[in-house]
C-alpha cells in the first residue's frame, strides 16, 4: 500500500517543476490546457477532501487565481507580459494551493505538528 503515497510525493514533488519547465519545452497549447484542466481537478479534488479538517477559504483563493493566472496565460489575456513569466506563476499558484491545503489537513490530523 505504499505505493499511492509514493506516488503522490512523485507527483507533488516533480508536477511543479514541470509546469514551470513547460514554456521552455514549448509543448502544445491544447496539452498545456489538458495540463492545466488535469491539475485544477487535482487541486479541487485534494482540498475538497482535506476542506473539512481545515477551512482556509485561503487554500481556495490561491488554487483558484492559480487556474485563473494560468488559463489567462494560455489564452493570450495577459499580453505582453511573457506567457512564460505567467504561466510559471499560475502553476505555481496552483501548486503552492495543493501543498498548503495538504500541509493544514495534515497538522490537523497529526498532534505532534500542531503548534
């Protein structure tokens, strides 16, 4: 059974990385979208689960202005700035949502990290 979580810190640890190399490997726009659509369900999945435990309307705001940065980039709404400077920002956005969502439930559910 550890290879879910395996798996997840793979993911977590390497999605990042990728959305901020992904203008410089000037992929698709429609993968980029595929992307972009793949990591906003994540993100609305894993902080939906984990809502409950912590209720930061915060988590919420930083994944949703993530997507939001992201999908203007995309569409060429944020000119002339860089669509690589914006994209970057809205994955990290996003990403930066995922991971305190998930560190909140997580000091929720372990008495050793609550301050």
């Amino acid at each position: 059974m550890a290879v879910l979580p395996f798996a997840c810190a793979v993911h977590c640890a390497a999605a990042p990385l990728l959305v901020l190399a992904l203008p410089a490997l000037a992929i698709d726009p429609a993968a980029e979208a595929v992307l972009l659509g793949l990591s906003a369900t994540a993100g609305a999945v894993s902080t939906g689960a984990s809502w409950r435990l912590h209720r930061k309307a915060g988590v919420w705001v930083a994944i949703l202005l993530g997507a939001g940065v992201w999908g203007a980039s995309l569409s060429g709404w944020l000119q002339p700035v860089p669509e690589a400077a914006t994209d970057a920002l809205g994955g990290a956005l996003l990403a930066a949502g995922i991971f305190w969502s998930t560190r909140l439930a997580h000091t929720q559910r372990c008495e050793r990290c609550t301050p």
